[in-house]
C-alpha cells in the first residue's frame, strides 16, 4: 500500500472518532452502491433499459440507482439487481474496520465483480 493510502486511511479513522461523522459516512455508503450498479452495467455491455428489462424496473429508477445522489434501494430492489448480474448480495451490520477496508481496497475489479458464471471458468 503506498504511503498516501495509508495517510488516507489514518485521516478516515480520525474522522469517525466523531460518531456524527460515522452515523453519516455509513449513511452514504448507498453512493458506492450507485457506482457498483453502473459499473456492472456497463461491464456487461448493457443500456439502462435492458438493465431495466432485466430486473423488470422503468428506466428512471435505473437512472436514479445510478445516481449517487438518488435514493430508492430496497433489499427487493438489490436482491434483483444481483439477479441480473449473477452476483451475490451481501447485506449484513460490520465493523467499522470492514469499511475502511472495503475502501481502502476499492478498484474497478471490486465494485464489478465477476458473475457466477465468470468466477467458475476462472
């Protein structure tokens, strides 16, 4: 890990020192959740209305999930957006170390992870 990440990594713990900041930085992990779906989209190659046909949606909420500002996630909503990618959904309370993890490690490989189908011809 190079020496920038680390000092990030350090700031982002300092921050949640403040339990305002921790409520509210989890509260807007539903952002990482928009650029997961949109890059996952575009992994495989799709519009917004086949991902719309996929999970049986109107194009404006796909829109909207893509939106890091937009709102709208239901765990009916994420259970058929994992349905199209053939991907797992994983929703469960974690420690704080988790997240900053997950953050530290983010690359475009983690927020579009391979399908059932890619991981097994892996």
């Amino acid at each position: 890990m190079k020496p920038e990440d680390l000092e990030a990594i350090k700031r982002l713990w300092e921050s949640l020192e403040d339990v305002g900041y921790r409520r509210a930085y989890s509260a807007e992990q539903t952002t990482g959740l928009a650029f997961q779906i949109r890059q996952l989209r575009e992994k495989n190659g799709w519009t917004q209305e086949r991902l719309a046909e996929l999970t049986g949606k109107k194009v404006s909420t796909i829109a909207r999930w893509e939106d890091p500002n937009g709102r709208g996630y239901t765990l009916n909503a994420l259970n058929s957006l994992a349905t199209a990618f053939d991907v797992a959904l994983i929703v469960r309370f974690a420690p704080f170390s988790e997240m900053v993890e997950w953050i530290a490690g983010l690359t475009p490989e983690r927020l579009a992870p391979p399908s059932f189908r890619e991981e097994r011809q892996l």
